[in-house]
C-alpha cells in the first residue's frame, strides 16, 4: 500500500469534527480490508511521538515520518519488509542487488537463483517442470516460485527482516499469487526498475554464457525469454507503477555511471 493511496483516502473521507484516528483506522481498513484489526492499529498509534497532532493532514503526516507510512504499517504486522528488483534478461537485476545488498543492509534473495537451485536439488518433485519451463523460456507456476521465496525468507529470520528480492514478480499472476499468500504478512516498500536496451541485454546474456553453463543462455532461448518479458512482466511493471511503487534506474551505461542514482533512491 503506497503513502500516498493512504492520504488520498485521508483526506477524501475527512471532516473537522471527526476523530482522527478513528477515521485513520476506518480508511486503513478499507484499503486493507482484514489487515487492521484494532490490536494492530493501537501498536501504530502507540508508536507516534507523544503530543502527536490531532488534526487529520496533521496526524498522518506523523505517521508518514521517518521511514514512511509502510515501514511503520510493517513493523506493526510483524512481517519483513521487501523491495523487488526488475528489469529484462541481462538488465544486470543480479549485479545491482548484490551491491544494494552490500550498501543498504538487505538480505539478497534471487527468485531465478531459488528455482535453479530446486530444480537441482536431489528428489525434487519439481524439478522436471522447472527443467522444461526454463528451457522453453517460459515462467515458472507462481505458487511455486513464491513458495521457494517464502520459504527462503523465513529460512532467513523473517520477522523484522529486510529482503531485496530480484526477477520477481515476473508475472501478474505472479503479483496477484504474492498478494494473496503474502499480502499480509510482508511490506513491498518499493520497486526498483532497471531499464536497458535489448542490444545491451543480449549482447550480456552471450558474454555470460560462454562460463555460465545455464541452459538458458543460448541465443535462441534469449529471444524467447525477451518475448516473455514483454508479454508477461512488462503489465506487472505497469500495474505496479500505476500503484506509485516503482523508482527507475537505465543501466546501459553500466552500473558505476549510474550507481548514484540507486544511492538516492535507497535514500
């Protein structure tokens, strides 16, 4: 849920003569709907400043202080907060979260690194699936993959943590399966859209092929899998920026020319 969804509903359901924080909480459960029941909502308020204000515009934006409105909204549930990293095959999603990781202080999950790793491992019942997805270019079922990403996180500490998480959501049905198993228990604090050209993203996926030994990084596959990204995880991008969640970097300059743009936007 964007900060800013939360003071558009503020302030459309306002009136002077209201009380703040019943109406916060009114509003809060209306965009969440079974995510704020009152227990939940007395440890937000109990975490305001003392002396906070008691007008509407007033109280939210105390609320929205600090890190903003969805830290407090997933300190309250408990829950680890989350940003995802996308961009095409070769956008470098991999490279950009490992020093995000380095610098910010997040635990760095690979959704792509998780599947491979399932399809490998010894007496998987989904490893044959896996197999022929990635080798047709294809998205892997979306239960599966949030299931290996939820099962990671919480392997990881889960409560409180804080997880970069990079090839995900590939898909709508990918978000939608997200939302519903894990939309509330987990705060997506934002997006990070790594934009690059195709020519640069096939040029990479080439390079590294040649020492990768992936399955997937062959010319024919690559184009499939472009094929894929505009057809399946371009409408998440889209839906997901409708939302107010994504902040946008280019790396065809590379990385080092463009790092201090990510910097401001983990800022």
């Amino acid at each position: 849920m964007a900060a800013e969804d939360v003071m558009k509903q503020f302030r459309s359901r306002g009136g002077a003569d209201q009380d703040p924080s019943a109406l916060l909480l009114r509003v809060l459960q209306a965009l969440e709907p079974g995510a704020w029941p009152e227990p939940r909502f007395q440890k937000l308020l109990d975490g305001l400043p003392a002396g906070a204000p008691a007008s509407l515009e007033q109280l939210l934006g105390c609320i929205l202080q600090g890190e903003g409105f969805g830290a407090v909204a997933a300190a309250t549930a408990g829950g680890p907060e989350v940003v995802f990293v996308l961009g095409g095959p070769g956008s470098g999603k991999g490279t950009f979260s490992t020093r995000a990781v380095e610098q910010f202080g997040y635990q760095h999950l690979s959704a792509g690194d998780l599947i491979r790793a399932e399809r490998k491992r010894p007496g998987s019942a989904m490893a044959e699936l896996i197999e022929s997805r990635l080798t047709e270019g294809r998205l892997i079922p979306s239960e599966v993959t949030v299931g290996l990403v939820e099962e990671e996180m919480r392997r990881q500490g889960w409560e409180g943590g804080r997880y970069l998480i990079d090839g995900f959501p590939r898909s709508l049905d990918n978000y939608e399966t997200w939302d519903r198993l894990l939309g509330n228990k987990a705060h997506i604090k934002f997006v990070l859209l790594i934009e690059c050209s195709q020519a640069v993203m096939e040029q990479r996926l080439l390079k590294r092929g040649q020492t990768s030994g992936r399955s997937d990084d062959n010319i024919e596959t690559i184009r499939k899998r472009f094929i894929t990204f505009k057809e399946e995880t371009v409408p998440v991008q889209d839906l997901l920026e409708s939302r107010g969640l994504v902040r946008t970097v280019n790396s065809d300059p590379g990385i080092d020319a463009v790092w201090h743009e990510v910097v401001e936007i983990f800022s």
